[in-house]
C-alpha cells in the first residue's frame, strides 16, 4: 500500500502542531556549524520527530531520510524525505516563506511530495499525476507558465551568497539576461514556479532532503528540475528549476558556458 493524500496531509498537520506554535515566539535556536551558521530549531526536531513517528506506525517497511535525525533503511524501495523546516533563516527571521517539505520516493525516484506552509495556510501537493495548491483561496490544480525567452523570465534563488567561485559567475550570468529576480524565498520559490507565477529557480550545494518533496511537484506542474549537468536530481547538489523546456536549455546554455 502506497500512501494518499489524506496521509500526507495528516503529515503535514503533525509537523504544524510544532512548528507553528513556535513561529515569531524567538523560540530555541542552535548551531550546526562551528565556523559558520546553520541553523536549527526546536521546531525543526519536534516536526521531523512527529512526521517520522506517524510514518513509522503506517508504513514501518519504508525508509526515511531527514534533515534532523538519523536515516533509516536508505536502501529500501520506499524511502521519504523530510526537511521538517525548510528555510530555517527566514523561520528565525518570522518570513512566512519556509516551509515542511516532505517527500516521497519510490525506486529511486520522487513520486510524490508536499510542501506545507503552516502560517499563509497553503500546500502544494504533488500527486503522482498532478500537483495542486490547497489554500485561503480555494483548491485547484497547478501548472508552470510557458515562458519561452530568459529575458522574460523571472529568477528565484534562496541567496547570491551561497555561489562562490565560479559557481558564482555561472549563476550570475543567468541572472544578467532574465527581466527580474528575487532572493530570499527558499523552498516557497520553487512552488511559486509549480503555480506558474515565476519561470526560473537556480541553486547550489543542495542537500536531498532540500529537494526530494519539490521535485514531482515542478515535474507534476509540467515544469524541468535538473542538477545544472542535465542529471536527476534526487541527491541535490547544484540544482535549477524551469516552468518550460526552452527556458531550461537557454539557462543551462549558459550555466555551462555555451
């Protein structure tokens, strides 16, 4: 038995009941990095800890990879992947644009995933077939726009800082030809693409957990997600996002120096 909707929904609202009620409350916050800062709450572990309980109880054959605790069955046919709070920074910051993310593979592959706004009251879910947004304005099914030229194009990613070096000229040469981008939006940038409201996402040095929910629902939306080599992307890694073909290979045309 594979799970529904119903099961990812009751997911979702696991990770809410500990997230939510500790968003804006400057609630516990730790470091992961000693030379650096990366992030991570309460809410984080209490999420990741809830979703993988249920889990467990229904489905104790699958495996679970997730951002928090420790990884489970990796080998199975069946695996999720959990990022309890995606977008950590902006949770700490009190931006409503992080996220639970939690995916669902199968072979190998992303089948089926969701994203879960607790705060705005919207999810995008990825069926197998289709994606969808749930949310104050109602429920309905959701593709990507057909933008076919990059000077068109509106550009998403979480942050110029996380380029260096010549990943930083790769993406920065992307950025020059679209006609606007933004930053700062994380995962909620790449259900805005499934929504068709903007074209391009551009990433790098993604974990499989930052991607694994996201992946069927660009897919699912009509969209392109690829490492920036063309390969799949269920590991993470350097990752960009498209809402049409064309738009992908003029931005990968130039990603790759072409």
């Amino acid at each position: 038995m594979l799970p529904d909707r119903a099961f990812f929904y009751a997911l979702a609202d696991a990770a809410k009941a500990e997230t939510l009620p500790r968003f804006r409350t400057g609630g516990y916050v730790t470091n992961k990095l000693e030379g650096g800062f990366d992030p991570v709450t309460e809410g984080d572990q209490a999420a990741e800890a809830a979703i993988r309980a249920l889990i467990e109880d229904r489905f104790p054959e699958h495996g679970i990879l997730g951002e928090e605790h420790e990884n489970i069955g990796l080998d199975r046919e069946h695996i999720w992947v959990i990022d309890p709070i995606d977008g950590t920074r902006a949770f700490i910051s009190g931006v409503p644009v992080w996220g639970t993310l939690i995916g669902f593979q199968s072979g190998g592959r992303s089948v089926m995933g969701l994203m879960d706004q607790p705060f705005t009251g919207e999810r995008y879910f990825a069926d197998g077939k289709r994606s969808w947004y749930s949310g104050p304005d109602g429920e309905r099914q959701i593709r990507t726009r057909d933008c076919e030229r990059l000077s068109d194009a509106i550009l998403f990613t979480t942050s110029p800082h996380i380029f260096t070096g010549e990943d930083a000229e790769r993406y920065h040469a992307v950025e020059r030809h679209v006609r606007l981008f933004r930053y700062g939006t994380d995962c909620y940038a790449y259900a805005l693409l499934a929504s068709g409201h903007v074209d391009l996402v551009i990433e790098n040095s993604l974990k499989p957990y930052d991607v694994g929910a996201l992946i069927p629902l660009i897919e699912h939306a009509g969209g392109i997600i690829t490492t920036w080599d063309g390969g799949r992307p269920e590991m993470g890694g350097n990752i960009i996002a498209a809402g049409s073909r064309a738009l992908h290979e003029q931005a990968m045309s130039i990603l790759n120096g072409a």
